[in-house]
C-alpha cells in the first residue's frame, strides 16, 4: 500500500549521534589508530553532509559555527590518515610487484613510508595538543546541537537542498568527464559523499531503492578513493618523467600504478553516467514518482 505521507528520518539525532560515536572512540584511545581515525573522519563528513541539509532553516552563525568545527576535527587528523594510508597502499604494491621494488629500494621516499611506525607510545606536543584540540571541538559542538531547534524543520526545503547536492555531483561529473584530472576526480568524489550520507534522510521515500542507490554511490567514492590514495603515492615519491634522468625500474613502477588508476576510472564511468547523466530528474534518481513528504 502507497502511503500519502512519508516522515523523513530526523536529523539532529544523526549528528549528535555521529559526535557521541565519535567521542566514544576516541575516548579510550592513547592516541587514535589509523582505523579509528577513519571512522571518525567518516563520522564528520557524515554531520557535515546532514547540517548542510539545513542550511537555509538554521541561523547561519550556528550553521557556520558547526561546519568549522567538524571540519576541523577531520583535518587534525589528516596528516596520520594520510602517512597510514600510504604505507599500506604502497606495501600492497611490493607484495604485487617484488621484482620492480627490489629494484628500486634505495629510494629513500619509499623506505621512508614502509618503515614500521615507533613502537614508543608517548605523545609529542603537537600530537598532545591534537587530541585536545579535537575533545574540546566535538564536546562543544555536541553541546551545542542539543540546543538547535531542528523538531520543525520544512522537509520540502531538505529536499531541495538534496537537489542542489545532487546536481552539483552532476557538474562536477561533468568536470571529470571533459578535463579528467585527479584533482577534479578529488571533487566529484567529495560532492558524491555528500549526496551519499544525505540519501540516509531520505530512505522511507523509497527504503529498497534508495539503499540500493546507497550501494552504488558507496562503490563508486570507495573506487575513486584508492585512484586518489594511488595518485598521492606518485606526489609523494615527486615522481615526473623526464628523459635524460629515467630510471627504468621508477617508470615502470609508476606505469603500474596508473594502469591500476585506469582500472578504477573504468568501473567508475559506467555507474557513475546512470546515475549523474545530465537531463534526469532527481525524483527519477530516486525511484519514485511522486514526492510527498
């Protein structure tokens, strides 16, 4: 039976329960793990991406205020994500190509993101100052979410901002496929997250298609995020072809990596136009035909 009203899911719940997750990971933690630190940046996109929804129901001082704060928690943790990230793409490159590794071992970029990270478990002050920085952000903006008055918000202008989301995935799906270059492919795959944790709102509209719509975009920013991490492999090793100072063993290395950046771009392509081709409708997108809300 078709219902004449769906209740979208409510939103100030998910984000304080996204900081309160957040703050029970990190709560134990000496310092975090590279896998609680990707969960927890996940935990920040994931509010970011609901807040924005309400951009135009919230007052902007407190909008602003709690978009810089848990922008700015994701990025106290970059530089680790980024360093653990590396060490474990590029160990899985050794273990597939030994030979060409072998051969290239006295470079010194790549012994230094395959050493073993300092068994010693004291902090340095950055590092110190880090984690409180990240405490103090996310117990003031948790406290200050209960205190947004988000029990009336219009669910037809939640709507339209997951229109203007999801077609700005489509430019810059446009962007990639007219000037395809890793920091546009960087891009989409942002504005594809974004338009993926917003999809979670709206699942009672249509719970089976949207969570099957879920699974695609999840493939696709999952698939762009490895050509990403390969593509810092290559920034980080300064890696540019120039003829008079090849290194055969260096280019063919790198010739492997792009081949597995090709890879990823050709089962990204095929999904990516069904659900981002210019001229569809988002209610299309979402399988249904009517919206009521």
């Amino acid at each position: 039976m078709q219902l004449d009203y769906v209740k979208l899911r409510e939103i100030k719940p998910a984000v304080s329960g996204y900081i309160k997750e957040s703050q029970s990971l990190l709560k134990n933690c000496v310092y975090p793990d590279e896998e609680v630190i990707h969960d927890v940046r996940v935990l920040m996109k994931k509010s970011r991406s609901a807040l924005k929804l309400t951009v135009d129901q919230l007052d902007n001082e407190s909008f602003n205020r709690d978009m810089l704060a848990l922008r700015s928690v994701g990025r106290l943790m970059s530089s680790r994500r980024e360093t653990c990230v590396q060490r474990k793409i590029l160990k899985e490159l050794k273990k597939k190509y030994p030979e060409i590794l072998a051969q290239i071992r006295e470079n010194e970029k790549i012994n230094f993101l395959l050493q073993k990270p300092s068994s010693d478990q004291s902090l340095s002050d950055e590092e110190k100052s880090a984690c409180e920085q990240i405490e103090s952000l996310l117990r003031k903006t948790g406290y200050r979410i209960r205190f947004h008055t988000m029990n009336k918000l219009d669910p037809k202008l939640l709507f339209k901002e997951l229109e203007v989301t999801y077609y700005n995935v489509v430019d810059k799906y446009l962007i990639c496929r007219n000037s395809p270059k890793p920091s546009n492919f960087h891009e989409f795959r942002k504005k594809a997250k974004d338009f993926t944790f917003q999809l979670y709102f709206f699942r009672p509209l249509n719970p089976s298609g949207i969570k099957a719509l879920e699974k695609k975009l999840d493939s696709i920013t999952q698939t762009l995020g490895k050509h990403h991490d390969l593509n810092q492999i290559i920034k980080v090793l300064g890696y540019k072809y120039t003829r008079d100072e090849s290194i055969p063993a260096m280019d063919e290395f790198i010739i492997k990596i792009r081949e597995m950046q090709d890879s990823c771009l050709a089962k990204v392509w095929p999904s990516a136009y069904r659900i981002f081709c210019p001229g569809q409708r988002l209610e299309n997108v979402l399988g249904f035909k009517l919206l009521m809300i």
